[in-house]
C-alpha cells in the first residue's frame, strides 16, 4: 500500500481577516509558530508518503508562488496541481484522486487541510497508521476529534459505535445548545480530514457525481510534470464540496475517533488560544490582555484593553472583541461591498496597469533618460558603465554590450519623441564603440579603458548580438542607415567564425553552447528582418528558434535550460539543471513574435508553457521573479534581480494582446503586478536598485547602466499593447463601463 499525503490548499480565511484575504490566505501566515499552517502540514505529512508515494499539493494558480517558497524553505519536493479557478473540494479531491489512480490505481489518498494546526505529528501519524486497514478493505475513514468542549465553530459526526465506526450522521455547525448535546451524546468534531483509495473514491464520484469526477479527469495534464497547471476544462465543473458530493451519500464512511490537539484556527479567538500568537512590536500598559498583531514597521500600543484582538496591516486594522470573533466574516462581506480590494488584500496595489504606465513614463521621460544622458556619459562619447546612488559615475573601464545597449536606449527614446540630445548620444556612442572596440576580424572586443585601450579582446557571441541590435535601432532611428547596414552584414559574416558543428553558435568562456546568447541574436535578426525583409536575417532567426524548440526547451517540462553540450544536450550537474524565470518570460516575448510572424503554433504554444514556468518563479510576498529555479522548479536562488521583472511584465503583455476574455485579464493583472514590482526597484532620481534580497531589502550597490536596456525594451512594449488594445481598461482587460 502506497500513500499519497494530499494537502489541499484551498481555504479562504475569512474570519482571520486582515491578515489571511485571498492575495494571502491564512495556510501561508505564521500563525502557531515560525513556519505557515501550510509548512507545518509538510512537515507533519511527509514522512508518510513511504517507497513510491508523493506528497501532493492542489492549489490556486495564484498562490503558486508561495507554495514554491515555502516548499523550497523547508527543502521538499511535492508535486502540485494548480486550479484555474476554485470549485469547492469535491472537484480538487477528483483531480487528485485521478492523478494518484494514473500512478498507482490502489494507491491511498490521504486528504489534509493545509490550514489546521495539529502541534502532535506523532498523534497524528499514528492515527493515520490506524486507519489502514480500514483503508485498503475499501472503507473511507474520516477522523473524528473528541471534543475538549461544546463549540458552535466546528461541524460534528455522530458514529455508530466506539472505536473505529461507520458514520451515522454528519451534522453542521450547530448552535450552543445543540453543541453541548452533542458532546453529551458522544459526536465527535469533524475535522475534514479523511482517507480513502484512489480508486474508491473515484468510484463514489462515479455513482454520485459523475460530472465531477469527468471534468477532473479531463482536466489533468497528459504529461507529469513537479508542478502542473489542470486545464481550462476544470473551470466548467459543477462547484460543491466533497461532503454534499459523496460523504452524505457513500455507505463506506467510517470515522476513526482521534485524541490529538487539533484547531482549524478558524477565527482570531481559536489563534488567541494557541498563545504564541502575538507578531510584531506591541506596547501594552500592565494587565492589557488579548492577541496583537503588528505587520512590519508598524507599533501598537494600549491601554486599559482586555479580550481584544488587534490585527494592524499596512492597509487594513480590525478591532474586536475576542467574543466576538465570529463576526469578522459578516464584517468582511461589508468591506466586500465598500472596498472590495481592501477585502482581497490588493489594496496596495490597486492602482490601475494604466496609473501605473503613466507613471512609469513620466519617470522615464523626465528621470531615467535625462540623468543617464548625462552623468551617465563620458567627455568622448562613451557611455559609463554605472552611476551610484549620490550621482557619482563609477567604473574605470567600458563594455562593449553597455555601449551597444545604451544606443538602442537611446533610439527607442528619439521614436517615442523624447525631446533629449538622443541622435548625438547614439552617433557619438556607435563612433567610439566602432573605434575602440573592432578587431581587426570582424568582430567586437568585449572590454575597453575609459581612454579606448584594449582591456579584453575576447569576443562574445552576446556582445556581438548587442552590437547587431544597435546598429538595427540606430538605421531605425535614421541615423546612417546605410553605414549601420554594412556594419551589420560585416559583423554578420565575421560570426561564421563562431558557427557551431551542431547548429547555432559558440559563445566565449565556460559555457561556449548556451541559450542566453542566441536569444539576444534572435532579437538582433528581428529587428533587422523587419528593416530588410528579403536579407539573411529570416533565415538566421529561424535556425535560432528550431534550436530552441528542439534543444533549449525541455520537451516534458516546457521549461528553458540556460547550458548544454556540444551535441546541444543538457549540460552535467547543476549547470545542466538551471532554470531562470527572467528567461523563460523573455524567450516567452521572443517567441510569440517570431510565431506570429511566421505564423507558426509551435513558437506560440512554447511561449505560454514557457510564461507559466516562469510564473512559477515569481515570490507572491515580494511581488517579484526571483533569479534562478532548478529543473524541478525548486527556487536555486532567491535572490530578485531587476531584469527578470521587466521581462515579466514584457511576456504578460505581449501574450494578453491575442488572449481572449478571462485569460487576457488576467495576464493584464500580472501586467500590473510585474510593473508594481518593478517599479520598487526604480529611483526617484532616475537610477535603480539591482538586487533584492529575501527580506524585501536591496543590496547597496551602483546602478548598472546595463539595465537600462530592459527598462527600456518594458517601455516600448507598454507602448505596443496600448496600442493594440486602445480601448481597454489596463487595470483589468475589460472595456470601461
């Protein structure tokens, strides 16, 4: 017998508002310790799933982030299935239950809540062991908790028996009087939490809903992957919950009376009792008794209070009687009416993806460019490679992609008709770049002194792909359209020096067979395809994105690796194994537009699976795409550069421009989400932070005038959707009424 913990992720928290609200529902709070209700469900389940099993997690697509951080903080691995939309438990219990059938058909689900807390894992474990028997004889057996006193919070099952039993009766939350007789009569409190066969369950749904259960086996991905996403046909099943669908029909339930301390923290009074639930800084006067909860930065102080629970978030404060917790849902359904996105926890963010765009180009247009244009460029016409924060330019030599990147930033500024000196900074910059940095093969040297002396004559294969890009930008802009076009034919010819036996290209250094390079190189020939229709450029685009279809993207995962072998097969060790989110949005953007143009569903198929790896990278919390995952989508580092955000918001927006209905709005709300993470990188003064940390912080370092280039390319992708889709309402995709 193989079991297969289940945790099912899909409670709301209502009565625990403001600190759970459906953009962080309470399963992911630290609510009884230092870890989430979720992680220490993982940790109390784990060690269950024996020789063969797999700890399952089914969850909202919108909480994947946190799932992949708090799974990666503790160091498991789970398989995930993500719902497009919640139906109830009925349907996420299906779709498990077909998952572990198609590995396992005896195989046993255990179903737990993620958001219980059950301090005695042992208890808990032990029980469970209890139950097998029971189990593989076909039975379902729910566990039922001796109460420790009359509670109207909690729904009840009256057995048949003691001990191990068949159910009688499952009854709803009753009032008190009913509580206490239901506690003389020996009922017990029905935790939810219950164990069955794959294949029994799948049954029950056959003869109760069979519906339910179709819908859930049509709606699981045909291939395995660490973290699935069910498709849009789970969207059309019927919403109800696994107690209406089987448990009030099936002649197989048994409840297992269990002795183990268990709380559904339902509402603030049930947190109080824990009493380890106080967070934050809290200033009370001597006797001030109840549960405070401060979010970072904020204090509470009082005095002369007892009994109350104060929860205090950057958005929201609720003040009540511990009493009185159970009012809190009636209050939220207030605010849903009042303020609906102080209710879902979105009110910080609740400026509009066009607010938000506006903001970003008056800060590009009044702020970025103006500084970089000038603190940000040498006496000579070089542009610096970094400025720090107090407006000091630094650095004492001169890259060739910095040059290159900082031509086309410049460009892309004159075509959206900023008023600056922009066609001097590019002719004055490609001159120097020309001088100081062509070898005498063809071919750009990657690093220079300030003065233009040689500091390394390398030639990378992604320099040379900046290089081709600017000079595209620069005969774009009208600047030397002819000279631009023999530089870019020369350069093109030197690179059959860096042609590779296998296809593609060879990149300098360690890793001389990787994807980044031929990325940059497929957005060269774009833009050069787009200025000669009929020259080379098509060809090369296309041999770029056949390698990329056949070798950079995994053919199971749809993820992207970053290094390979000669023969283009994934690298060894861990350098095989990496999985950049930044990356996987970026070749998302690249490829839709080559899919598009050729009009070709492979590119564009890629390019969605790719968005949703990429997805998968981005830290809820923070609001950011974090660096780096593993190719099972475990976070490598947590770490969250600048780059990966603009790319975010580059993929959301191109993808949302064909999408239809609900899937466009919501790639326009990740559109915003991106751009809201994005901008908390972004200075006042024109400059930028490079590197956040885990703890929301950046690291103190010089701004990198490298990232202007992705700034940039995010802008005029702004651009771009706004004019394709001119009549929407960017906030949330729709038309405005």
């Amino acid at each position: 017998m193989t079991i297969f913990p289940v945790i099912l992720c899909g409670g709301a928290g209502t009565r625990l508002w403001p600190a759970s609200r459906p953009a962080r529902p309470k399963q992911f709070l630290d609510l009884a310790s230092d870890l989430s209700l979720f992680q220490e469900t993982v940790r109390r389940v784990e060690a269950l799933a024996g020789e063969g099993g797999t700890l399952l997690v089914v969850a909202g697509a919108g909480h994947r982030g946190f799932i992949a951080e708090q799974l990666s903080a503790l160091g498991v691995r789970a398989t995930v299935l993500l719902e497009p939309e919640g139906r109830d438990s009925a349907p996420a219990m299906a779709a498990a239950a077909a998952w572990i059938a198609r590995r396992a058909p005896a195989g046993v689900a255990l179903f737990i809540a993620s958001d219980h807390h059950i301090p005695d894992g042992d208890a808990f474990r032990g029980a469970v062991q209890t139950a097998v028997p029971a189990v593989n004889s076909g039975r379902i057996i729910t566990f039922g908790v001796r109460p420790t006193a009359p509670s109207s919070a909690y729904g009840y099952i009256q057995p048949e028996g003691a001990g191990l039993s068949p159910v009688r009766a499952f009854v709803e939350k009753p009032d008190r009087a009913n509580a206490e007789r239901y506690v003389r009569d020996g009922y017990l409190w029905n935790s939810g939490n219950f164990m069955v066969r794959a294949d029994v369950l799948l049954a029950e749904l056959e003869a109760f809903a069979p519906d339910v259960v179709a819908v859930a086996r049509a709606a699981l991905p045909v291939e395995d992957t660490p973290v699935m996403d069910l498709t849009e046909a789970f969207r059309t099943a019927r919403k109800v919950s696994i107690d209406y669908a089987v448990m009030e029909h099936s002649s197989r339930i048994s409840v297992l009376p269990v002795d183990y301390r268990w709380s559904d923290l339902g509402a603030w009074d049930a947190v109080e009792a824990l009493g380890s639930a106080d967070r934050g800084v809290w200033i009370g006067s001597d006797g001030d008794t109840g549960l405070v909860r401060a979010a970072g930065g904020m204090v509470v102080a009082t005095a002369g209070v007892s009994n109350l629970a104060i929860i205090a978030e950057p958005d929201a404060v609720l003040v009540c009687s511990l009493d009185r917790a159970q009012e809190v849902k009636a209050l939220v359904e207030r605010i849903r009416s009042a303020s609906p996105a102080h209710a879902r926890g979105e009110a910080r963010a609740s400026e509009t993806l066009a607010d938000r765009a506006q903001a970003f180009d008056r800060w590009i247009r009044l702020n970025a460019l103006p500084i970089w244009a000038t603190l940000g460029v040498d006496e000579d016409g070089g542009f610096r490679e970094a400025i720090d924060l107090s407006g000091r330019p630094m650095a004492d030599f001169r890259r060739a992609r910095v040059q290159t990147r900082q031509a086309y930033v410049y460009c892309a500024a004159g075509a959206a008709g900023w008023a600056g000196p922009w066609r001097s900074l590019v002719s004055r910059g490609l001159d120097r770049f020309e001088a100081t940095n062509l070898r005498p093969d063809g071919l750009y040297r990657t690093r220079v002194a300030p003065d233009g002396s040689p500091l390394d004559e390398t030639a990378s294969l992604y320099d040379q792909a900046f290089a081709l890009f600017a000079f595209a930008a620069a005969a774009g802009a009208g600047l030397d359209p002819r000279g631009m076009a023999e530089r870019a034919h020369r350069l093109r010819s030197a690179l059959l020096a860096l042609e590779a036996p296998g296809g593609g290209w060879r990149e300098a250094g360690a890793h001389p067979y990787q994807a980044n390079a031929h990325m940059h190189l497929l957005e060269a020939c774009l833009a050069w395809e787009a200025r000669e229709p009929a020259g080379p450029w098509r060809a090369m685009a296309d041999t770029i994105v056949e390698l990329a279809l056949r070798a950079f993207i995994d053919a199971g995962g749809g993820f992207l690796r970053e290094f390979f072998s000669a023969s283009w097969k994934p690298a060894a060790g861990d350098d095989g194994r990496l999985v950049e989110p930044g990356h996987q949005f970026e070749w998302a953007w690249l490829l839709t537009r080559w899919g598009r143009l050729r009009g070709d569903d492979r590119a564009l198929e890629a390019a969605v699976r790719l968005y949703g790896v990429g997805a998968q990278g981005v830290d809820d919390r923070r609001g950011v795409a974090v660096n780096a995952l593993n190719d099972d989508l475990t976070v490598r580092s947590d770490q969250a550069r600048l780059w990966p955000q603009t790319e975010r918001l580059k993929a959301a927006l191109i993808l949302a421009e064909t999408a239809r209905d609900e899937r466009r709005i919501r790639l326009l709300d990740d559109a915003r989400k991106a751009l809201a993470g994005l901008q908390r990188y972004l200075e006042p003064s024109g400059l930028w932070r490079d590197r956040m940390e885990l703890d929301g912080g950046f690291v103190e370092e010089v701004a990198p005038a490298s990232s202007f280039y992705h700034v940039m390319a995010a802008w005029e992708q702004l651009q771009a959707t706004t004019r394709v889709l001119p009549g929407l309402d960017l906030a949330v995709g729709r038309p405005p009424a």
